[in-house]
C-alpha cells in the first residue's frame, strides 16, 4: 500500500496498528480508488471517531460490490490481525489483480 501512500508522504510500517484510528484506511481508499470517502475525523481521539472513520471505509468497499463478511469497523480498529488481511485482500483483488487480468470477475468470486 505504500507505493499509493507516499503521493501523500504516508507510509504503514505496521498493518495492524496503523489503521486502527481509520485515517490511513481513508487515505488508501481515496488514493487507490481516485474518489473523495466524505466526511471523516480527522484527529479522531475517541473510539466512536475512530469506528466511524472504518465504517465510513467499510461502507465504501461494501457500495463497490466487495464482500467483507464477518468483518466490521470494531475488528479494523482492535487491530484482529485476520480480518484486516482478509480486507487487505480483498482491496489487492479489486485494485491490484484487477489492472493485470481479463477476467476479473472470475477473480472476485
């Protein structure tokens, strides 16, 4: 994710942590996807600023057609290391695996 990131001198040293306050899922979405994610926290220092700032990602990723089942913006911010590579991984098929295959929609099954 870096490699989208540093256009705004922002890089994730540690998957789990970073995205705990939603600002860098923010980032990343709005970089990666070329849209405006709208209103968030930008210093959120409470947990309902910070779940707030996910959801609005989550929201997002779910409005695109992905599927994020079982995950919630409560994992993303506890920092549940399995749930946040399963959206990790689910971003790098839409965006990543995407630019590179003919048949995408295969891939997204």
């Amino acid at each position: 994710w870096n490699s989208y990131l540093k256009n705004r001198n922002l890089e994730v040293k540690d998957l789990t942590k970073d995205q705990n306050d939603g600002l860098m899922l923010v980032n990343l979405m709005e970089c990666i996807s070329g849209e405006f994610m709208g209103r968030f926290n930008k210093k959120p220092r409470f947990p309902s600023q910070k779940l707030e700032n996910v959801q609005i990602c989550l929201d997002y990723i779910k409005k695109k057609g992905l599927k994020l089942t079982g995950i919630g913006a409560e994992d993303i911010v506890n920092g549940n290391e399995k749930l946040i590579l399963a959206t990790s991984w689910v971003l790098i098929l839409r965006y990543e695996v995407q630019k590179y295959s003919a048949d995408t929609g295969e891939l997204l099954k």
